[in-house]
C-alpha cells in the first residue's frame, strides 16, 4: 500500500534529528512516497518514488565505481532519493550522476533498520512523528540554554527551530497577556510573543515549551548584561535622599560599586499618574516592563545609565564627562522613548511626566540634577500638565530654594513650621501659604498684599491674623517672618504653584 507522498526537502532539514545530510543532487520539489530498505545488487527491483536505503555489509563502504552503479541504477527505478549508511567521499562522477538524473543522494549515520524507521514515521506523520519532533525540538532548545548567555538570541531560534522544521521569530509586544502559550517573559514582564511560520501538531506541542526555555534564557542573559546596572539603583536612592552628611561616605560606596559619581550627573524622574484616579496605583508589571524597556534602549550609548525606582516613580541617569555637549537631549530623547513604552504598557488613561535635571558633577551633583528633575515632574503633575517633559527653572531665587529644598534635613525643619497649616488640608494650607507670601513679600503692606491677591485690605488682614493664630507664631518678629515667608516659598516653588 502507497503511503501518503511527503517532501524528501522536509525531511533533509530535519537531517540532524534522523541522522541524515545530503550530499548531492536537490532535494527540493522531490516527493516520497515511502522508504524502502534495498541491497545494492537489488536496485533494479526499487519501487518508484521510494526513498531506498542501501544495505551494506555491517561496517562496509562501496567502491566508488559501486556507488556510481547504485546510483544509475536508483535513477533507472526512479527512486526519490537514494541513502548511503556511512560517512565517505562521493566521487565528481557521482555527482554528475546524480544531478543529471535528478536523484538526491544522502548520507546516513544511522543503522538502516533504524533509519527506515524514522523516516518512515517522517513520511507517514501522524502523532507519533510530530511528538518525536516536538521531543527533539525542545531537547535542542535545553541544551542550547547551557550555553546562551553569550550567544545572540537570533542564534537560539534558528538552531531550535532548524531542529522543529519551522521558522521561529520572537515578536516584541510588552502587552502579551503572560499566560498566553507563547508569551515570552523576563521575570513577571512580557518582552514578546513566540511565533511559527508554519502550524502542525509538532509546533503546537513544542512551542510552549520553548517558548518557556526562552524566558529563562532571556533572563539570564539580562542578568548577566544588567546585573551590576541594577544592584547600584539602591545607591542612587540613597544618594538623593540621604542626609548632607553622608554624601562623602556615599559617595565612595557607589565609586567602590562601580557608579561613577566623579562624572556629571543629568537625572530624569518620570511620575505615572492615573488621569481620572490620582489615588490609583500602576499595573504591578509596569515598574519592571519599563526598567527592562530602559536598559535595552540604552544598552550600546555611548553614555553610563542607571535607573532606580522610588515607589511606583522611575528614575533614570545619563552620565558623562562634564562639559558634555546636548548631555540634557540625549537623556530627553532616551525618556521620551522610555514614557512611550510605559503607556503602551499601561494604557492611555495613564499619564507619564517626566522632569529633567541639569547636568552636575559629582554625588552631590547628582542629588541635586535629581531634586531638580523630581520638582520638575511634581510641579506639572500639580499644574495640571501631567504626561509631558518638564525642565526645572534652574535661575535666579528658585535656583537658591531648590538648593535648599533637597537638604532632607531643610525639608524637615519647613514640614515642623506650616505643619499647622496642613494639617487644615491641602486647599486651605496653599491659599494660606500665598496670603503668606503675598503679605511677607510686601513688608506686611496690607494693601499691597490685597492688590497682588485681588482681595481688600481687610480681607487679607482677617487671613493673617488667622494664620498668625493657627501657627501660634508672631509675624512681627523679623526672624519668624524670615523663615515662614522661605518655608511657605520653598514649599510654593517645589509644588509648582
């Protein structure tokens, strides 16, 4: 019975799986109708499209002028293909032989009982063969993640997918659901999808699989690349939170860590923002998705990036020697790929601001590039500008208040003088703490302070001897009127208002 006619070019490429290669003629267009096991005295009698292994004594290999025979002989029965156990040189006679007449001529390192089996299986599919290819597929897809840290992903794919008979491409699409088959993560981030150029019972059963070795290789290979990058994020932190006294000791842990605190320092602070739920947290995926997005992008520039996350806000920084020329666009170019990503992460209803720092040299520097960056982004978040790219006014007096505003310690001392205006709520507190400016800003002129906030004099006095009355403090005190008019325009300057 005539088995159901398969392609000899399918089968050549899955050569390693059956232990077989072709070494003259073209396989390609050459049908096969089953497999046949001859003795080179009885190729005569092959049936036609018969794929015909030729038996040998065990360990013997045919002269050259007996391959020639068994070949003119295969092309006479018109046989699909002829298959030589062994692994010895064919002859320019041969060859010529063979491509003249058409017949495809391979090499076996396996036994012909052995062979007729798997080729057998090849040809009839079913189940049986397309679980055989599966195994074999993810047994290549194991042993190539001994060695992949330091193989190109491209490389990966194409010998797993040479062993399963398909093509395999790693689709890039972060909103890959991760229980989805073939979705390839990195941790809990999806990174892409794992596709097939062609759909069969093998592929279906390996993909999987593969897909899931691939996460893990992936990861490695991110870990190695990105490990140091991320075990300093934790120092970045606390250098721009620290107090003023620890720089110096800070400093010299991050240098033995490898940051390089000596270069200048443009800091970036990107703030995710629900656009009708302020109180609403990121998706739990995002914080990761935009790291591993970020150090990707950045990965062959020319300039030293790090990024670390302070809550649910990223912060990113782009260092190189002082003096560097456009150091604030290129970070700009990085974050408005980095904010583009985040929001196809998320979805539209989020909104990503980022601020951007100047340039700074040394650890002190980059505290401060961050606290400006930091300001940056808070001030248009609060100014109703979320989901834009902010640069900080560095000149002038809001220069001076944000220089004090990062001291940690600074920051403390104004939160104990209004801290009896917050606690009357936000609203309140920022209409006092501008009657406050106001007032303090023109000497306490009452009518001067009253054309600057459109109200009456009157008006503005009932506010001050409120305020006066709930910060227990008195304003006709040159030292007190110092330091409530600098907290109140701190505080003002860092809200954005």
């Amino acid at each position: 019975m005539l088995m159901e006619q398969a392609s000899l070019a399918d089968i050549v490429a899955q050569g390693e799986r059956m232990g077989i290669r072709c070494v003259a003629g073209d396989p390609e267009g050459v049908a096969v109708s089953g497999v046949q096991i001859v003795a080179k005295d009885d190729l005569r009698q092959a049936s036609p499209g018969r794929l015909v292994i030729v038996a040998m004594p065990h360990g013997a290999v045919p002269r050259p002028y007996q391959v020639d025979i068994a070949i003119r002989h295969a092309i006479g029965a018109r046989c699909a293909g002829i298959v030589f156990a062994g692994d010895f040189p064919i002859a320019e006679t041969a060859r010529a032989l063979a491509e003249r007449g058409g017949l495809p001529v391979l090499m076996s390192a396996v036994t012909p009982s052995e062979l007729a089996v798997l080729l057998d299986r090849a040809i009839r599919g079913g189940a049986e063969e397309a679980l055989s290819r599966a195994e074999y597929a993810i047994a290549r897809a194991t042993a190539a993640a001994g060695d992949a840290p330091g193989r190109p992903m491209e490389a990966v794919l194409d010998e797993v997918g040479a062993a399963l008979g398909a093509r395999l491409t790693l689709v890039e699409d972060p909103g890959v659901p991760w229980s989805e088959p073939h979705a390839v993560c990195v941790g809990e981030v999806p990174v892409g999808r794992l596709v097939a150029d062609r759909d069969d019972a093998s592929v279906t059963v390996a993909l999987p699989v593969i897909a899931a070795m691939l996460s893990r290789i992936l990861q490695r290979q991110l870990q190695a690349r990105f490990g140091p990058v991320r075990s300093r994020a934790d120092l970045i932190v606390e250098l721009v939170f620290a107090e003023s006294a620890r720089i110096d000791r800070l400093a010299v842990e991050a240098t033995r860590a490898g940051l390089p605190v000596s270069l200048s320092h443009a800091v970036a602070w990107l703030i995710p923002t629900h656009r009708h739920d302020p109180e609403q947290r990121p998706p739990a995926v995002l914080a990761s998705s935009v790291e591993l997005h970020a150090l990707q992008l950045v990965d062959r520039r020319d300039e030293v990036w790090h990024l670390a996350t302070f809550h649910d806000d990223i912060v990113m920084v782009a260092s190189e020697e002082t003096g560097a020329a456009d150091h604030q666009r290129r970070l700009r170019d990085v974050m408005e790929a980095v904010a583009a990503h985040a929001r196809s992460v998320a979805g539209e209803e989020w909104a990503f601001t980022v601020g951007l720092g100047t340039p700074q040299s040394g650890a002190a520097g980059l505290r401060q590039s961050a606290t400006e960056a930091h300001i940056a982004a808070d001030a248009a978040v609060a100014g109703g500008r979320a989901g834009g790219i902010e640069v900080t006014d560095v000149t002038g007096l809001r220069r001076v208040l944000l220089d004090f505003y990062a001291s940690p310690l600074s920051r403390s001392l104004l939160d104990d003088i209004l801290a009896p205006l917050d606690a009357l709520g936000p609203e309140r507190a920022a209409i006092a703490m501008r009657t406050l400016v106001a007032y303090l800003g023109h000497r306490n002129s009452l009518a001067r302070a009253g054309a600057e906030l459109n109200l009456h004099a009157n008006a503005v006095n009932y506010r001050v001897r409120r305020i006066e009355q709930t910060l227990g403090l008195d304003l006709n005190e040159p030292d007190v009127r110092f330091s409530v008019e600098l907290a109140c325009r701190v505080r003002l300057a860092a809200s954005g208002r």
